[in-house]
C-alpha cells in the first residue's frame, strides 16, 4: 500500500478516531489505527470493543491497500512532520515508511485481518436528527451523567424515542437534567435505550453545526452517521429508573435570574465553602438573593443579587458545583428557579423543553 497527502489533512484525520483508542489493552491490535487506501480515499478505523469510529479523508492512492500502525505514535508522528506532503509506503511485512521533506521514520504495524469489523445494523431503527440539535441537547445533559460504575445503568444518557420526540435524560442520582427535542418519525420506531458517556463525549467533539446525523439502533447497538464519520458502540443494558417520578409537580415561587450574572456570584462566593459541607446557601428576601459561605477557621462569603421575588424570606442550600454546571452549558440570558419550600428540590427552567432538578442539601 502507498499514498501521498496533505499532512493537515492526514492529521485531521487521526484525530476524528483516535481518542477512542484503548491505553490499557490486553490485544495490542486495539491500540492500532486501520489505514485501508483505495479510491482517491484513505480510510481510518479505530476500536476499543466497546466503541468504534471510522472516519475517511482525500489522498492520491497510488497502491491500494490496508494495514494498521500504532495509532498514538502515528498521531504523534504526522503532528511533528515538518512539510505539507506526507508520502506513507507500507510493505507485505506492514512496516511502515513516512516521508515528509527531509524526515524519513519507519513504524511495525500489524496485519488488518486482526482487526475486528465494526457491526452490521441489518433490522435497525433509523432516525435522522439535525447535529446542531443532538449537540445543543447532550450539551444541556451530559454533564449530569453519574460516574458511580456501581449504578452502570446511569453511567450514560437515556435517549427515549417516544411521541415524535427524543428525550435526552441524565441523572446521578443528586440531580437530574433532562431535555426534548422535537423529531418526527412513525410509532412502530419507538424505543428507549442508554448511551454510555464515552459515546456521549465523543459525539460532543464531533458533531457540528450543519448537516444531519442519522441514528440507527440494532439489537445492543447504536451507530451514528455524521457526513461520513461512523460512531458505532453497544449500549448499556438495563432499565433506567423512573425519572418523572423526581420532577416536582408544583412550584410555589419562580425566580427569575441573570444566567451568567448569577453563575459568576456563585462561584466567587463557592471559593469559601466549605470542604466537608460544600454547599452554598441562598436566601431569599424581597427583591434581593443573598448568596453565602463559609468555612469554620478559614472565613466566609457573602454576596446580594437584586432579583424579582415577591415572597416570604427564607433559605435553601445547593451543592456549588452542581447549581453551576447547567448554568455553564445553557446559552440562554436568562433562567428560572422554581422553588417550593427548603427541603423540596430546586427546578431549573429556561423557555424552551429543558429542565434540572437538583436535591437540596442540609445545612444546620
């Protein structure tokens, strides 16, 4: 096999499937990136078991064929290159030679019929989703993914197919974000089915801000197709709790809030709380927040929003990190606390279907 491409290009191209390489493998073929040339096209793949990304680029193909390479090392290789052109010419025994300018480097690869194929989804169900649309929603969600290996079902993202829309919804069990997006599809395609987080993490770095990406869901699998990058992973298996059952149904007071304004406050004042309570309380007075923390020995924090809040004065603790982090990922200018009484959850709204609950903490 030999082909010759841009290095820009080539490097473009490793970094689409590298991330999904296995550091600790006991096949060492897992750690290698599948180079198959043929076409004006270089293919790459790359695989842990578990998840798979197959990505394409241009190159001028001047003997077809396939190997595979170390895919960090090569990764690393191509970045140092020191000229555009990048020529790759791989012998029977899959060594390979990178010529670039002045530099010349040779790698051992491994025979491609080692390398386990991505699956087939022959009876799939297929959905067809704007990118811009599944990258806003994981967006809003991911971050409330539980990383407690002990409650795997919750180590990913339920996405529920129901009523021609997508539901996406992530929880640890503390908190819970959850957002709908509207899609159409036929009855006979619903579904509900769990993404594990190195999937969601990995759509979160590829997807874009155009084009579609098509959905189709086999038996324990799920593939994504965006423009012609493959993300393919099995599913985890299990029942996802009933999560509506943790959504208040009333709300005595909403408080409307400055996003970033409020985002910021909570952080200054989160600087002090405390280690072992690590919570920051509000209070709520007319027309005004207070903001509070504070850590015995070390000292405390103190600061007043003016907001519309017409109610009766009282008090409710959040952990900092949790309050922040729906805060960080929503773009909107302003949000809405809905609030019921000092031990009932806190929800999160905005003006489109998205909401975060959060369970609130007690502080004496």
């Amino acid at each position: 096999m030999k082909f010759t491409l841009q290095k820009d290009k080539f490097l473009e191209g490793l970094q689409v499937v590298q991330n999904v390489v296995s550091t600790r493998t006991t096949l060492p073929i897992l750690s290698n990136v599948l180079l198959q040339a043929a076409d004006g096209r270089l293919r790459l793949m790359t695989t842990d078991l578990e998840v798979g990304v197959q990505g394409s680029i241009e190159a001028q193909v001047d003997r077809a064929g396939g190997t595979t390479l170390p895919a960090r090392k090569l990764f690393t290789i191509v970045r140092e290159l020191p000229a555009s052109e990048v020529v790759v010419d791989v012998d029977g025994k899959n060594t390979a030679s990178i010529r670039s300018g002045q530099s010349h480097f040779k790698i051992m690869g491994l025979s491609e019929d080692e390398f386990p194929p991505l699956p087939t989804f022959d009876h799939s169900k297929d959905f067809t989703i704007r990118q811009k649309d599944l990258r806003d929603g994981l967006k809003k969600t991911a971050y409330a993914i539980s990383t407690d290996e002990t409650r795997f079902v919750l180590n990913g993202i339920l996405c529920s197919f129901k009523e021609n829309k997508l539901t996406l919804v992530a929880t640890d069990g503390r908190r819970l974000a959850l957002v709908d997006i509207e899609l159409e599809f036929p009855r006979s395609q619903e579904t509900e089915v769990i993404v594990p987080a190195k999937v969601v993490n990995e759509l979160l770095r590829l997807l874009g801000d155009e084009g579609d990406a098509k959905i189709s869901i086999g038996e324990n699998q799920i593939a994504f197709d965006l423009n012609g990058t493959i993300l393919v992973s099995k599913l985890i298996e299990g029942n996802y709790p009933n999560y509506r059952q943790v959504i208040p149904a009333e709300t005595r007071e909403r408080i409307p809030l400055e996003r970033e304004i409020f985002l910021q406050a909570v952080h200054r004042v989160s600087l002090l709380a405390s280690e072992k309570s690590n919570s920051v309380k509000l209070v709520f007075g007319k027309n005004n927040i207070d903001i509070m923390a504070n850590t015995p020995e070390v000292g405390e924090a103190k600061e007043s929003l003016a907001v519309n809040y017409k109610g009766k004065e009282f008090s409710i603790a959040f952990n900092p990190e949790f309050l922040m982090a729906p805060l960080r990922n929503l773009t909107t200018d302003e949000v809405y606390l809905d609030l019921i009484d000092e031990m009932s959850p806190g929800v999160l709204k905005i003006n489109t279907p998205f909401l975060y609950v959060l369970m609130p903490m007690r502080v004496s």
